[in-house]
C-alpha cells in the first residue's frame, strides 16, 4: 500500500485535490463567514449613524451649544462621570467577583455551589430600573451613616470632602449599585475558566505542600488571569452604558469633581440622553447624539484595550 494511501496528509501535500468538502460544511462555514461580516457591519452603521446625526453638533459655534460654552465643555462632565462611576463599579465588583468565583469553582460544596451559582447568574437577570429603585429607596439612606463617617474621619481626601449628601443620592451608591449590577458578568467569566484549571496542576501544589489558599494562588488564579481582565472588561463596558438605575439614583448637578459623597454630581452620558432627549429638539438632539459618540468610543476603546491586554496576558 502506498504512502499516501496510509497518510491522507501527504497526498494533499504531494499536489493531490483535497476530499471535496460536504454540502454542510459548505453551509456551515458560510453561515460562520456571514455571521462575521454581519458583526461588522452593524458596527460600521452604527458609527456612521452616530457621525452624520451629530456632525451639526460638531460644527455648530459654541453659543448653540446647550450652556454656551461649546461642545466639548458641555460633553466633558459626563463623560467623566460616566467614567467615574465605572470606574467605582469594577473597584467594588471585580475582588467581589473573583472571591465567589474561587469560592464557588474550588472551595464550596457541590449542592451549596450549583445553588450559590445559580443566585449569582440570576443577579443578571433583574432589570436595571430594579436595582435603580432599590439604590434610592434602601441603599441610598442606608448609606447616609457611612458618608457622614467618611466626610468626618476621611474629609481631607478628594474623594470625601462633602458636605454628605443627606439622601444618599450619591456618585458613590450609584458606583455601589453598578458594581452589583456587573458582578455576575465578572463571576461567570472567571468561574467557568478556574473550572478548568488541570487537575493535575493543582493536585502537584497539594502534593508539594501547599495549603488549599496557596494552590489557589499560585495556580488556578494564574491560569484564570486573561478570564479576570477579560470579565472586568465586559463589566466595564456594562457600567459605562447603564442608564436607567444611575439616572434614578443621581442628584445631578453638572460639575467636575470627585467628592463621591455629596449631592452635587456629574451625570453620565447615558443617564443625561434618557433625561434629556424626550424633550429635544433641533440641534439640542444633535448634541445628545454627540455625546452619544463619544460614548461608543470610549466603550470601543475600552475592548480595544482589553482585547489587548487578554493577547499579552495569554501570551506571557
């Protein structure tokens, strides 16, 4: 029997035709290729939708700009809210996240964790106007205690300077609520990749010595790292566009600062074109839809990095 009888792989390197390919791979593989392509553009309509609708915005002089004084001053307090309170949800959620992640993949019992994992799934399944009633009802005066601690003890950090908020309509229970809101997104990355973690790796750590809280360490969090950075990165791009629950939650004021225990605050950019946009007109929704760009580059930016970030990691 010949060679490339007994290897189908060097017939086809030997210049012989490949096997012809069956009609569902054919379907398969164009669905796969049409699925992709379609991705992409809804994307690029997407951004092209955003360009045309705000590019009177863009070129409009600064006194047709809701507030006088231009667009990138009416554009900048938002988006640092937007990023600001973002930026407190992945702070609160991602240890959070991590921690019952462990606790579920490794170190709960097995009824105790299908259950366990099942509550923290169905976190994601409550709309967002839920928890945004919940921050302002229960968790916004349960807080009022804490931020006057923070503004008497902490007061000369940025962070905490007050006056406290007597509501507790603040940047900081907005932060707190999207930090739940994220969680399960977080645990669901990371717990489905420390599950996987070789078993032979970790019984050596055992059998090398190491206590349960060092093969942990040493071994499932390493392997689960690119799972971490890859659910924050879902996370955050979650925070950046949740609209209703900060838009309930906020007591806007307009400006720049970092005091997250105070009434006065930034809006996001979501929160201020749920708010704002039913009653717009003319150039004022142009504005709204610029803003609304600037929005979809940060959240692009931000997958961006991630998806770099997760090529290092995976690759070091």
């Amino acid at each position: 029997m010949s060679e490339s009888a007994d290897n189908p792989d060097a017939a086809v390197s030997n210049g012989s035709p490949r096997p012809p390919r069956g009609i569902g791979d054919k379907v398969f593989s164009g669905m796969a290729t049409g699925a992709g392509v379609t991705i992409l553009a809804l994307l690029a309509g997407v951004a092209i939708f955003l360009l045309i609708e705000a590019w009177p915005a863009l070129t409009a002089s600064a006194d047709e700009i809701p507030g006088g004084n231009g667009l990138i001053s009416y554009i900048a307090p938002l988006a640092f809210g937007t990023c600001i309170a973002a930026v407190i949800a992945v702070v609160i959620a991602v240890p959070m996240a991590v921690a019952v992640a462990l606790f579920i993949s490794h170190l709960a019992p097995r009824r105790l964790a299908d259950t366990l994992s099942y509550l923290v799934d169905l976190l994601a399944a409550i709309p967002s106007i839920i928890y945004g009633l919940w921050g302002i009802a229960v968790l916004g005066p349960a807080s009022v205690p804490l931020t006057e601690w923070l503004e008497q003890h902490l007061g000369f950090l940025p962070f905490f300077a007050g006056p406290a908020s007597t509501t507790g309509r603040t940047m900081l229970v907005a932060g707190v609520v999207l930090g739940i809101m994220i969680l399960p997104i977080v645990s669901a990355v990371a717990r489905e990749v420390f599950t996987q973690t070789p078993r032979g790796l970790q019984e050596s750590a055992l059998a090398l010595g190491a206590t349960r809280w060092e093969m942990l360490r040493m071994v499932v969090l390493p392997f689960g790292r690119s799972a971490v950075v890859a659910g924050s990165m879902l996370g955050l791009g979650r925070a950046l566009g949740e609209t209703m629950a900060v838009t309930i939650i906020l007591s806007v004021s307009g400006g720049v600062t970092f005091d997250l225990i105070s009434s006065s605050n930034p809006s996001t950019i979501a929160a201020n074109i749920a708010l704002d946009f039913p009653e717009s007109s003319g150039l004022d929704v142009n504005v709204l839809i610029a803003s609304g760009l600037v929005l979809f580059a940060i959240t692009l930016a931000v997958n961006m990095i991630a998806r770099a970030v997760i090529s290092r990691t995976e690759t070091s």
